[in-house]
C-alpha cells in the first residue's frame, strides 16, 4: 500500500530576490504548489513561508519548524517551487536532501526540477547567484561610502539626517551642546564613568532613550536607560565630531554567514570635511592624545608614586609585577624606606608557583634611565642609521606577508575548481562526457575545493592573530628625544614609551648577584635584541 503523503508546503522570498527582479512571489509560490498538490490529491498538513530571509540564511524560523515537523513525523513530504527556495548554499542543500530527509523517511518534491544527480550543480548554481548579488551589494555599499554619503540607519548622537537627502548629516542643535560637554570633561581630565555618572545625574536622556521620546514611543529595548561609560567611550573616538564619515568597520562574515564583525582598519572607508564638524580639532587633538595615554598613576599611601606598576612582568610566569614598600626607623629616628617589585605569583602561591623576580625600583630607574640616555646619543649621533636598524630587524620577523600570498593562492586554486565544475557540467549536458567520469571528477574536485577551503580559513586566523611586525620608528625616535630633555625619569612618557619590562631571576655570575633585563618599547618591540647597545644586565 502507498504511503499516505502528509505534506508540507514551504516557500521563501529574500529581499535580494526582490530586488533582483523575482518573478514568483510568495503568494504565487503558494498558490501553485496548492494546486499542484490537490491536483496530485495529497494533503497539506502545513505551509511554511519565510518572506524575507535569505537563503544563505539556515536559521530561517519557518525552514527550522519544518525541519522539527520532519523529525517528528508530521509531513513526510516537502514540496517546493524550485531548490533555491530550500537555500543558496550548495553542500548545506545537498546534505539535507540526500542525507537529512531520507533518513527521517522524507521525500522532497521540486515542481520545476527534477531530483537527480544533477542536483549537486543547480545548488552549486544557486549558491554562485547568491555569491554574486552579495557582492553586488557590498560593492554598491562601499561606493556609496566613499561618495561621502551617511549609510547609517540612526544619525549620530548630536546630528540629524538632513530632510532633504538621508545621506547627509546637519547638526542638531538641541543635544550639540551635550557633545561638547563630553569633549570639554574628558580634555578637562574627567574618567568615562565619571562623565556617565555627571549626565545621569543632571538627567540628560540617553541617544537611544532621546530617538524614541522624540518619536512618541516608549523604548522597548532592555538595556539601561542610562548613560555609560561605553557610550562615552565610542563617542569620544568618532571622528564624525569632527566632520569625517568612517564607513564600512563591520560587516558579514561572508555571504554564507551573517555575522556581524569588525574589520581591519584597512578596509574601512574614511571621507573627510562631508559635514559641519561639532569639535574643533585642537579639542579633538588634545582628548585623543589624553585616551591613548596608558599611563596611570599608582600612589601609595604616603602620597608617592609606583613609577613601574604595570610595566614589569616576569620573565618565567609572565604575570605582572607587583610594587611593595618596606620601611624601618633608624635609630637616629629617619625612616628608611625601599620600594621594590616582585613576581605577583609569586607573592600568592609562594616559591612552588615561581621564584620572586625581585628588583628595587632605584636600580631600575637608574638602569632604565641610563638605557633611554644611551639610545638618544645614539640617535642624536646617526639617526638615520638607528632607523634602518630598527626597519630591518622588523622586517626579518615578518610572517604575514607569506600567509597572505598563500591565503591568495589557496582562494585562486578555489576559482579554479569552480570554473572546472561548470565547465565538467557544460560537457555533461552537451553530452561530451560518461557518467562515470562526470562523477569520479566532480568528487575529487569537491574535495580538494573543501580543503583549500579549510586552508583559508585556518590562513585568516594566523594572520589575524599576527600583530603587525613593521613599527614606527620614526615615534620611538621623536619619544626618545622627549625623554632626553627630561632631567628626571617621567612616569608618564615611561608609559608611552615602553610596553613592558621583562625581569629575569637573579643568579650569581662572578661572585655578583645579577639579573637579565629586557625593555619592550612601544613602536618598535625588542630592539635589544639588535646589539645596538650591547647585552642588559644589573647589579639585583
């Protein structure tokens, strides 16, 4: 007896295919497979519909309850109007048709193809058609990002979208002031938190609170209705504050996956002067330089400074350093007071986790300051010499260059493979090649396409995970020569000027108890590591 069919309709319709000119809207989809069915006199136990999804997209809610109705029985029956209404991904497709529904007993129906071994390339088709209108429209994004057009969907805290063209920003004058409160707080020395902390006490609404007030609504959103710290914190490194669009920071991963991510900075789009800028750049110039300073004070309990907190991190562990002050009375009543810097794990576990690392802060001083001192000679004496020391050294160490020529080979070789699948396609249906050929070599394509596939994918995140080995040594030179017009150590050009110092274990060499010392600076990484200055080691 033949299996009663118990089936389920499903139909789709993405944006893209709307714009692209889809002839068969959802209700045209539904009406002809409707029909089709009766007159096949099955019954339609659902209709599934996604309207507006992509079909890159899996986790459409409609395609998700069908799947679950074929686990449980349902339907046993899926009728479609072609394949790319199931999806634009050709192996996700694939799958699901000759693994995922004949193992739940379920037979897919497409009334206007026939389910054959030729499936295999009309998902491939469809995927290429959804590969290119994505790419499409990034392409037609970017563009209109570097015309200088605003693409966002809410105008910037402080603007508005001008009446007359969406793609231009004119200030508003009503939260302007509040913009440049923030910059005059934050150049004045203010915290984030602090400033948040000042906007909510003076009852100021929140830009998105503001969006739906002013529209007559109530925010239906979950989130604090109150200023942050990071709200602050974007606002502050907008460049639009100062009449510059930055576009295209984020985006899809890619056309088969939505996920939003941040981009590489060289992918971002900057158009300059689009619009009346709120901050003046001496105000703008100040609080960015005030933000990339890293430096922040620790003061200890009798007012001093912790000059290396932050800075020193073990050698063995690679756990910061913590500062500690050991003071004593002489007997003529001064106070001896040393302050020194140990390994922290140390300090918590005790010698089983790892030895002290222990140096006083005024051999380092002195160590360090004898070090920038050495380094603006030199710089003074041959600066052009130092720099491509320093070019050089970088550059020996570079590894993306070659991951990124491999990445672009790897993305090449797959090109190749799909100009060679359409191609083998075109000669079966021409009739120019055996089944079994046609077979055999769409297997051994499809598996070497999946594997330079996994190639770039592991590719990208080596490089990603590179940071850029090329510095600026033309800022270490200009921090150099700050730091030797100083007459004594500054806490503050420390901190920008050095990444981290690397302290060793003390060990006996020739009867002196020394250390090993590496300075990591900022810009240009370990440039002790060139002889420039010879080997670093202190008395400990």
């Amino acid at each position: 007896m033949a299996k009663q069919k118990r089936v389920g309709i499903y139909v789709r319709l993405s944006k893209e295919d709307s714009r692209a000119g889809e002839s068969i809207s959802i209700e045209n989809q539904k009406l002809m497979l409707e029909k089709y069915a009766k007159k096949m006199g099955w019954h339609v136990a659902e209709i599934y519909q996604d309207d507006g999804f992509s079909g890159t997209n899996q986790n459409r809610p409609a395609f998700q309850k069908m799947m679950a109705d074929v686990r449980d029985a349902v339907i046993n029956t899926i009728l479609i109007k072609d394949l790319s209404r199931l999806g634009r991904n050709y192996l996700e497709v694939g799958n699901l048709a000759e693994v995922f529904l004949p193992e739940y007993g379920c037979e897919l129906i497409s009334l206007n193809e026939k389910l054959d071994d030729m499936m295999v390339f009309r998902n491939w088709f469809n995927e290429q058609h959804s590969k290119s209108t994505s790419t499409k429209v990034r392409a037609a994004k970017r563009v209109s990002a570097q015309s200088g057009k605003f693409l966002g969907t809410y105008a910037p805290y402080g603007y508005q979208k001008d009446p007359d063209n969406r793609h231009k920003l004119v200030i508003d004058e009503n939260t302007a002031p509040t913009v440049r409160r923030i910059f005059s707080m934050r150049a004045a020395g203010m915290g984030f938190r602090a400033i948040a902390v000042q906007l909510n006490d003076d009852g100021i609404a929140t830009p998105r609170e503001l969006y739906y007030q002013r529209k007559g609504e109530k925010n239906p959103t979950k989130t604090s209705r109150l200023w942050t710290q990071t709200t602050i914190q974007g606002m502050i490194r907008n460049e639009v504050y100062i009449g510059n669009l930055v576009a295209c920071k984020s985006g899809s991963m890619s056309y088969k996956n939505q996920k939003q991510v941040r981009k590489n900075s060289d992918e971002w789009v900057r158009c300059d002067n689009t619009h009346e800028p709120l901050i003046d750049l001496d105000l703008w110039e100040r609080v960015q330089e005030f933000i990339h300073k890293k430096y922040r004070p620790s003061r200890r309990t009798d007012g001093g400074t912790n000059l290396f907190v932050g800075l020193l991190c073990c050698s063995d562990c690679g756990f910061k350093h913590r500062a500690q002050v050991e003071r004593r009375t002489r007997k003529d009543g001064s106070e001896y007071r040393r302050v020194s810097y140990m390994c922290s794990t140390y300090g918590r576990s005790g010698k089983n986790a790892c030895t002290i690392h222990s140096i006083d802060e005024s051999t380092l001083t002195e160590l360090v300051v004898e070090q920038l001192r050495n380094y603006a000679e030199l710089v003074e004496y041959d600066e052009g010499r130092i720099i491509n020391a320093i070019v050089a050294g970088q550059s020996s160490s570079n590894y993306s260059a070659a991951y990124q020529s491999e990445l672009e080979l790897c993305k090449k070789q797959i090109d190749r493979f799909d100009n060679l699948i359409e191609s083998l396609y075109e000669d079966k249906i021409a009739g120019l090649v055996l089944d079994s050929f046609f077979k055999r070599q769409i297997q051994k394509y499809e598996q070497a396409r999946l594997e330079k596939a996994k190639a770039i994918a592991v590719l990208e995140k080596r490089i990603g995970r590179i940071k850029p080995a090329m510095h600026n040594a033309d800022a270490w030179v200009s921090k150099i020569r700050e730091c030797a017009k100083l007459g004594t150590l500054d806490a503050e050009m420390l901190h920008l000027l050095i990444d981290r110092i690397i302290i060793g274990e003390t060990q006996i060499v020739d009867g002196r108890r020394v250390c090993d010392i590496r300075i990591i600076y900022n810009f240009v990484g370990d440039i002790d590591r060139l002889g420039l200055l010879g080997e670093t080691a202190v008395s400990a």
